[in-house]
C-alpha cells in the first residue's frame, strides 16, 4: 500500500529547514529509499516516495508556519539539482502507477504555485549544477529560477531525445505558457539532452537569474529576505500542527473522522459518507485557531485529501465514487459563513484554499464520480461542491416510505460562488451552467435557501430527481451501467465533460498535456521491448516505428 | 493512394443541389462504396472516401456558388439520418489511419463552422430519423438542428457504452461548449446508447426544434429561407470553378502549379519549394475575378492544401517537413497589399479564409516544420507564416560563398497581423511573442520592411541565423537529429509547444479530445482482441481490464 502520510521527522529525501520567514527544502534523495525495490535512485531522481514528503512540507508550511514567506529550493548534492523522475522507476512502473505519478507530481506543483499566488510563500529555486527533466519541472513551479553561471549548470527537459516521452510534470505548458519562452526556442531546448546554460538560459527566459557559484548561497539569501518582506506574513502567528489523521484502511471499509468509504467490489464501487459537522460552528476567528485541525472544514479537507489519493493509488479497480453526506445543512452553512466572513486571516485562507486543491483533486481523479442526495444528507455550500463535481447526480423527490426523516434538500452558500473554483477558474456552478448569467443569478437568489428536489433540479443543481419508487433501481442501474463501461473511454470522457469554458495552464496540463503522455506511455517506441523507456541505460538504442501518427 | 480531389460528378455518396440561395447536401451512403475493402457502409455510416466528398462539396458552395446563403445537410435513407464512423471500417484500421481519419473529419467539420460563421453560408441539419455518433456530430457543426418528433428519431453518442472509444469528431466538447448542455446531461446523454428524443433532446439544447414528419420539408425550407436572407450574400455575384489541380504525384517528387515537394527517404524529410508569385499582381478586384484559380493566393491555398492532406495520408514516415520559398517577396507582399485592401469582397474574403484553414491545417499536422530561409527566397506576408508556423527556422546570415544572390529577407505584411490566426484565435506572431505587447509593436512597426538576417532574429522572428560556413552543417543536422527522435514523443511535444495561450472549441478538440482518443485508440479495452472495437457485431461481450487510468 502506497501511504501518502508522512512528517519531517520520517523523511528520507529531504531536509526542511525554518528559520524565522524563510524557509529551507533541501533535496538529498537517499539512493536505496525508494517505495519499491529494484531502482536506485541516483543523482537526486525520484519516485513518488520523495513527492509524498515534499508535498507533505508543502503542506506543514502553509498551516505549521504562517511566518515563512519565502522558501528557497535546493540540493545537497554536489553540482546536481535534480536529475526528474528515475528512469528505471518509470521502465518497471505499470501504466497506472505511472499516470499515477506524474498526476500527484503534478498537483503538488500547482500546490506549489497556489502558495506563491495566493498564501504568498514565495518559492526560489537554487540551481547548482544540472536541474534535468522534472528536476527542471520542479524550479518551473517555482517563483523565481535562479542558475549558477559556471560554464556547465544548465537546464534541461531532455526527455524526448533520451527517453522518447514527455515531460511528464507540464515543463512543455510552463515553459512556453508560464515563462513566455518563445516556442520556436522551446523546440530547441526539448531536444538537446544536455540543455541550455548561461546567458542563454537567462535571455530565452528559462531562469531568471545567473549567479556565480561563490556568491550563490549570499544572493539566494538576498533574494528570500526580500521575497519574504514583499509577501506580508501575518505577525505574531501561531502555526497549526498538521497531527495524524486519524484513519483506518480496511478491506471492506476505510474510515477517517470525518469520512467512510464502503468499498463495493463486485461494483467496483466506493461508496463515501461524508459527515458534516457534529458541533456548532465556533462563534469567531479565535475559536477556530483553538479548535485548529479539529475545526470541521480543515479536518474535512485533510481526510478528503487523504482518502482520495489513497484510493487513487491503491484502489484502481474501484472505477465510481459515489458520494453521500449526511449531517446537517444547517451547520455547514453556518461553517461556511463563518470561513466567507473571516477570510483575510490567515489560517481561514489556508483552509479555504486546501478545500479548494481538495477539491480539484477530485475533478481530476480518473474515477466516475455520481452523487446521491437523500434525506438526512447536508449538501450545503461547501459540500454542495461535491454533488457539482459529480458527473451526475440523483435526488430523491419526497422521502423514503420506511423512513421518517424529511425530504433532502440543497443549500447554496457563499461558498459556491468563488472561493472554491475549478481548475479552469471558474466555480463549479459558472462551468455547469456555462456563460448563462440569468441561471446562475437564479442560484445565487436562494444562497441560504434549502431546496427541495422540484426546486434544485429547476435551478439546474441536481441531474435526476427520482421518487421513492424508482429510487433504488436508478441509482443501481447507475452504478451497475458505469462498471459495465471500458475505464478508459469513461477517462477521456470525464475529462472531456467536466471542463467546459476556459482553459488555464492548469487544464492545459492535466487534459492536453497529460493526455498526449498518457498516449505515448501506450506507445511501442517508448514501452516496447525496444523503446527508448525499456532500453534506457542498457547500452543498446531504442529502435522506432517511423509512423507518424 | 488516397486522393482528396474528387467533383460532384463523382460522388457516390452525396448529392449537392442548388437551388439559388439555398442548397442542399443529401447523404446517401453507397453501402459498396468503401474506400478500402472489408466493411460495408451500412445506414449512412461514413469512412474518410464519404468525408472527402463532403468536404469537397463545402469548398466547392463557397467557391463556385456565392450566391448560397444556407445550406441544408439532409439524408436520403428512410429514417435514418447518419450512424457516423463506420465501425468495420475503424476495427480494421491501423491506428495512423484511425487517427488521420478523425483529423480530416475534425478539420471538416470546422470548415463547416468557419463557413456559417465567416462566409455567412448557414448549415442547418435536418435529421428525420437516428443521428448516432459521427452522426449527431455532424449535425452539430451546423449551425441549427432540427429534428423529427415522432417518438423515436434521436440523436445519441453510443460510442463509450457500444464500442469503448470516445466520439471522434469533437462531439463531447461541443455538446458542453458549443451547445452549452449542462455537463450532468452530458454525462448521461454520451452514456445512452439509444440517445436522447423529443422534447428532452430539445430542452437539454441537444437539438433546435422539433419538427412533426409531416411538416419537416415545408420546415426545413422556411428556416433556410429566412437563414439565407439574413445571410446577406452578394448580389449578382459569378462563382469561380475549382478546376482539376495540375499535379504529379511521383515517388520522389510530388508537384504542384506553385509547389514541388522532394521526398528524402532516408532522413524522413519532405523538403517544399513554394514559389511566389510569377507574375504582378491584378491591378484590382475585378482582375481578381478574371483570374479565378490562377490568382496565385487561390493558386496557393489548393496546393498547399492537398500537398498537406496527401503527405499526410500516404506518406507516414516522413515525419518532417523542410518548408522553403523562392520567389520576389514584394511581389508577394503586393499580393497581400490587395487581398488587404479589398477584403469585403466575397472572393477575397473567401481566399483569405481558404489560405487561414490551410495554415491551420499546417499547425495540426503531427510533422516537424522546419522552415530554412535563404537567399533567392520570399518569406514575405503570408508566406512568412509558413515560417511562423513551423517548429524552428534557419536563416542564413549573409551570402552563400558561391552565390551572387543579395541575403535573404522576410518581410512582414498586414496579413501576418490578423486575418490568418491560428486555431487558438491569435495570429502566429502574437501566439510567438506571447503578451509582449513591446516586441509585437516592434515587428509591426516593420511592415512592409525588408530584414536581414540579424534584424528578424532581434524580433524574434526566426531561431537560428547560421552564416555560410555553417549553414549546411546545421541546417543537415536539424533534419538528421529529428529523424533520430521517437515520432510519437516529437508529436506530443509540438501539440504541447505550438498552441501557447488561449483554448478555444478548435485547440481543445485538436489537442485534449483527439490526444485522449488517441489514447484510447491504443488501449487493449478497445482496439485489444478482446476490446470493444473488436469484438462489435461479433455477438460477443467485451471484456475489459478495470483498472481505472
């Protein structure tokens, strides 16, 4: 089982330093610390296992310390950043540990970039030596590139001349998307293996600064001390420590406090039950600060985050996550309230922003996602969110015969109206109800309205309202029809479906991008016994089919 | 060889009528008709002989009939209006010709859009009966669909429940973007392998109207009626035939009027010498008009376009494309100055258009470009996108040694500033300086200026200026070193470099759904002995691995 929960005090591969506002993420990958055996992972190369703790820093440094404002990247290694991604890692790796990887390597960037953008904890990468393929990706995620100028540091995305793929991390979308690399250029220096340095590194945009060696550690200093005192941390604030998540992972069943996910495997379901808060919302910002990762919405988001990477990687045959809530609407909204009216400070931005990756993470899980709203069920806001990402969704019109519960409703809240956008900048309800100003303003009349069945599919929330009769049938035949589906054609189809409207680097990655890697993973010329992937190291040359497709 | 010329005489499976200002263009698929042999083309499905006629028929209504102002899109079989792709055909198709089918049929299909759009020839589908698949999406890049209400006439996109693949033609991303349905519907709709019907197809936005049988004709002629009236076509206007292209089609050259290709084997490369105009250009628009398709930029367009399309289709291992002019660049400019100056008549309008789908035909191309620039050549204005358009450029700084041609020059134009955007909705240039307001100012400023070798590179319009000493070593190596690199690594990459910015409905198909489809296309759950595609019409089930990618 790949465990995607770790603390500093575990890490194998990396060093995380804090010292006042600026903090220190030293990568020294640890050769025989891979998660599997049968790679050695040389020259700062990684495997998931190192992404899991930098994403875990990432993580600490935005709750456990609000002081820090500019994180410097580097290596310990002598005249090496990062060598990407291990080869041999990749060469023994099954399409789905591979998609796998490059999609929470992937997410972990963009975490990177949402800290810079809007926690303002700048991140600066320190390159001495060679940053190659994702170890390139890696300081493109950052905020500033800074490259020793020696005559031999350089940078390079040398994948498809060495290894007949791509860079896998969105090198290709950032390089001519994020840094304005002219693209022409940026032909050029996807095919050189051994990249490009010095001034032209600096002219074509690819760093933003040549240091010499000797001054390298003083001017990446320079530079954090003033990126720190440009971000405006908040003064005197006290960090929330990110303590395990309380969980249990069972064959049947896995739980954490917040969640339980029954798992079906005959449907090849998992069947989440998500609980809204048992307590009242605490009366102001001090409470939350107490309650710290006992308050409701960050322990939502730190299972959620949890349980959907779990089953992301350990789960593939689990093809539809159906998603139930049960709780009370009521309280949500009044979490909700309380996040909206409290979000300049510091620690409700970051809970708001870690719901906000959660649930982008959802969107870009290759899973059938169908939601159910039953009596007893608190789609309010924040959760409301869930049954928006779903592909579909069911609700049940007036209540179950046996039961003497109330008829579900559907509540908007503040909160689906911009804090929680889509990876296309849009919220979920702007990309369902696309470029329709009138339906959406509709919505937006009810914030604070609990809707029944009528009301919610009227206003275009809910896909099916089906009564009691048919209830149980629906959503089995639902269930039973999506497992019945080729997995893949569901993939590209979600994708597809799911992102309407704009598009952003962050949808150019995980649908272009990752699209065209996921191909060319299929394809003979970089899988086959004679691919560049299989024969990498072996001393023999990859032989081609020319076809160009 | 798979010809893309063809005339309506020859059509064996469209008829195309033309009634003043309306036309008619009615499918009725000779089942025996087949471009290879092995599937029969049942209830108006299609392969790509069906496509080329259709789209020979859709430049043949802008060309030869101006006077046209809605074009009606009909079938001639009981009951059914088209069933899409023929899946036979697909099964048997080696994954290079799966693919450049769904590539022609996309580009056509866009043709149809930029016709309703920018030569304001309305297309309205008429569907009595099933529009399944490539049916419905057909349908849906018209501008107006129309459809039988009688309890049984669908429209519906089986392909990810019958056959495990996704809806080729762009069908998944207009139902959300174009058409605006609601992505939950979407979701059910693509899931439903009888489709959707009456008013649910109509309020989903999945049709126009609904018509009763009874009345679909006297319908469907009112509604072209009053599109072509809108429509505003020119008065009185002489369409110009689209003669038979002069062309020899060898196995080391191919020929046009205004381009010889020579095809380098050995280095996988086609090197293109396009030639400029011969003679000046018309004095004015009527000389235009007299000149028909010896105009050269009409000229031009048609080689360029067929030259594209056949390398395409019959030469897959000639993965690069070496594009070079030779010519007088003011005689090319003074072209561009007249198709500038006049571009509210319909003809110029019309060859403006043609010469923008060619270029964007380029940029789709799964080739590298490499564009050389040299004495005696004329990357002038809309040849100089050709330049802009290729992956990198070399232009020789000075003379060749044996040589007393004056250095090469480009030139840029008006046409190089607007009418001729690529797919993401910017011209190539500003796609290249990608929000440098500063640098794109710079080379406006330099319209209609010859510059040297050094000065083009200073703006950023060409990548490398090797001098004579070099030129041959560099330019040789280029094309070598392409060879040497996996082609499916090299189309990934260039889908990821060339399209920086902004997404629109065109680079969205172009690159998520058609990379996802590629995907699919080499996935075992579909194309595999036991996959969808496979064993469709067998009688036996598929059976597909569940692991979720």
């Amino acid at each position: 089982m790949i465990d995607f929960a770790t603390h500093p005090d575990q890490y194998r591969h990396w060093t995380l330093r804090v010292d006042g506002p600026i903090a220190e993420l030293i990568l020294n990958v640890d050769e025989e610390g891979g998660l599997k055996p049968g790679y050695a992972l040389k020259l700062n190369s990684y495997d998931l296992g190192v992404d899991i703790e930098l994403y875990d820093a990432t993580q600490r440094l935005r709750f456990e310390h609000p002081e820090v404002g500019a994180v410097l990247v580097s290596s310990a290694m002598d005249r090496v950043f990062c060598a990407g991604a291990n080869i041999a890692m990749l060469g023994q790796s099954s399409h789905v540990e591979k998609v796998n990887f490059c999609k929470f390597t992937n997410e972990t960037r963009f975490g990177v970039e949402d800290a810079s953008e809007n926690s303002r904890q700048r991140y600066i990468a320190v390159i001495d030596g060679t940053a190659a393929g994702g170890g390139y990706e890696l300081a493109l995620a950052t905020d500033y590139i800074m490259l020793v100028d020696d005559g031999s540091s350089a940078v390079s995305l040398p994948e498809v001349p060495l290894l007949a793929v791509l860079p896998g991390t969105g090198g290709l979308t950032r390089v001519v998307d994020k840094r304005r690399v002219r693209r022409d250029r940026a032909d050029f220096f996807c095919t050189v293996t051994e990249g490009v340095r010095g001034k032209r590194a600096l002219s074509w945009k690819l760093v933003d600064e040549l240091v010499p060696r000797s001054r390298l550690r003083e001017t990446a200093m320079e530079r954090a001390v003033a990126f720190a005192d440009e971000a405006g941390r908040p003064e005197g604030a006290q960090g929330v420590e990110l303590t395990p998540l309380h969980r249990t992972i069972g064959d049947a069943e896995v739980s954490y406090n917040t969640i339980t996910i029954e798992l079906d495997r005959e449907q090849g379901a998992a069947v989440f039950k998500i609980r809204g808060p048992e307590s009242p919302a605490p009366a102001d910002v001090a409470g939350i600060h107490d309650a710290g990762v006992a308050f409701w919405p960050l322990a939502l988001a730190r299972d959620l985050d949890d349980a959907i990477l779990h089953l992301r990687a350990n789960e593939p045959e689990i093809g539809t996550w159906v998603l139930q809530t049960e709780g009370d609407g009521e309280k949500v909204a009044a979490y909700d309230a309380l996040l909206a009216a409290n979000s300049t400070d510091w620690l409700i931005r970051e809970i708001t922003l870690y719901l906000k990756r959660t649930l982008k993470r959802l969107d870009v899980s290759s899973r059938s996602l169908i939601a159910l709203i039953e009596p007893g069920s608190c789609f309010a806001g924040t959760l409301l969110e869930l049954a928006l990402a779903a592909d579909r969704s069911y609700m049940l019109e007036g209540t179950f015969e046996d039961s003497n519960l109330p008829p579900a409703t559907v509540r908007p809240t503040a909160m689906n109206f911009g804090p929680l956008p889509m990876g296309n900048g849009l919220t979920r309800l702007e990309t369902r109800l696309l470029d329709d100003a009138d339906a959406l303003a509709a919505v937006r009349d009810e914030i604070g309205a609990d809707l029944e069945a009528e009301e919610a599919e009227e206003l275009g929330l809910v896909t099916f309202t089906p009564d009691d009769i048919d209830w149980e049938d629906e959503v089995r035949l639902a269930v039973e029809e999506r497992h019945s589906f080729s997995p893949d054609s569901l993939t590209g189809m979600e994708a597809s479906l799911r992102f309407a409207g704009p598009e952003t680097l962050e949808t150019k990655i995980f649908g272009r991008l990752t699209a065209w890697q996921n191909w060319i993973f299929q394809r003979p010329n970089a899988v086959g016994e004679e691919g560049a992937l299989k024969r990498f190291g072996t001393g023999k040359q990859a032989a081609f089919d020319r076809k160009r497709v």
